[in-house]
C-alpha cells in the first residue's frame, strides 16, 4: 500500500479469495493507486460490511473493489450502502466455477448498480485497471500511469507478432 490515504477499498467476502483478488491490487500498485485491502463477508460478518460501507465515502474511498464466490452478495449489499461506484468481481467457485458468482453479482435489481467484471483473474486485474481509470478522472498522476501501461501493453504485443513459444 502507498503512503497517502487510501482512494480504493478492496474488499472479499473470504480470505480464500485472495489469490484471485490480490490481480486487482498488484494493478493499483503497478499505477500508483493508494488502496487499502480487507476481509469484509456479507454473511459472516454483516455489521462489518454496513459500517464498511456508510463509512467509505467519508474516509476518502473513491472506489470500492468487492470480490465474492458462490452467494456472492457482498458487492450488491455494499453497493446498497454506498453512493460510491462498486466494481464486483465474482471469484470462481468450486461447485459452479464462478457462474453463480457471476450471476449473483451482475443480476442487480435496477435502480441499484454495481459493475459487474469477468469471472477470475481477468476480472480482479480490469476491476484495479477500471478502478484506477475512475480515480484518474481526478488525479493526473494516476491517469498518465494508465495511460502508460496501455501504451506498453499495445507495444509489448506488436513487438512480439509470431505466436510460436520462444
Ligand atoms: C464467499 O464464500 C467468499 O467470497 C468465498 O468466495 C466463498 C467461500 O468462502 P470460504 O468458505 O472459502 O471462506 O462468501
């Protein structure tokens, strides 16, 4: 984490989705972003998550990152509690390889929105990338930094055309 006050709340319903979640917190520190990061379950510990979320606004939190599998409430519920914008990531599950999650999390009721990410790895690493282009509407540092790694990735991938391992 950096030392400024955290913009970003990365959030998980369990401490065993932190091997997908930890995709979308190495992206905001790739890009500068200061976060902070915990476990919060909507079912667990559901008192946790109400003072989580009035509060996120008026600590400074821009974003909120919420990562969950199988009944996964916790980014509809945060959002249910919160103006601030709430990026879902659903975590795959072991019973249904993360399409309940998917599900769960994208089928909100109108009127209540949460953005809904892919299932994984991809899904935790464009909720930091998403999460940080939220944050660089403000703050130039941020959005320059974004703009940098998509430069880099776009040339990474025209300087490598031939698809045959090394
Ligand atoms: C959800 O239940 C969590 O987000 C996690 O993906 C899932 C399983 O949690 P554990 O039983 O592994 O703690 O709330």
């Amino acid at each position: 984490m950096t030392n400024s006050a955290p913009k970003v709340g990365v959030i998980m319903g369990s401490k065993s989705d932190w091997p997908v979640m930890e995709h979308a917190v190495a992206m905001l520190e790739r890009l500068g972003v200061a976060y902070e990061t915990r476990v919060v379950s909507a079912h667990r510990t559901p008192d946790l998550l109400f003072d989580y979320a009035k509060s996120a606004s008026e600590r400074g939190l821009q974003v909120i990152v919420a990562g969950a599998g199988g009944a996964a409430h916790l980014p509809g519920m945060v959002a249910s509690q919160t103006a601030l914008p709430v990026l879902g990531v659903p975590v795959e599950s072991k019973a249904l390889k993360g399409l309940d999650s998917l599900l769960s999390i994208a089928q909100m009721p109108g009127g209540i929105a949460v953005g809904t990410l892919a299932i994984g790895k991809a899904g935790a690493t464009n909720a930091g990338l998403l999460a940080a282009q939220i944050v660089g509407l403000q703050d130039s540092a941020v959005r320059a930094a974004v703009e940098t790694f998509r430069a880099e990735q776009t040339q990474l991938v025209l300087d490598n055309p031939d698809p045959r391992p090394d």
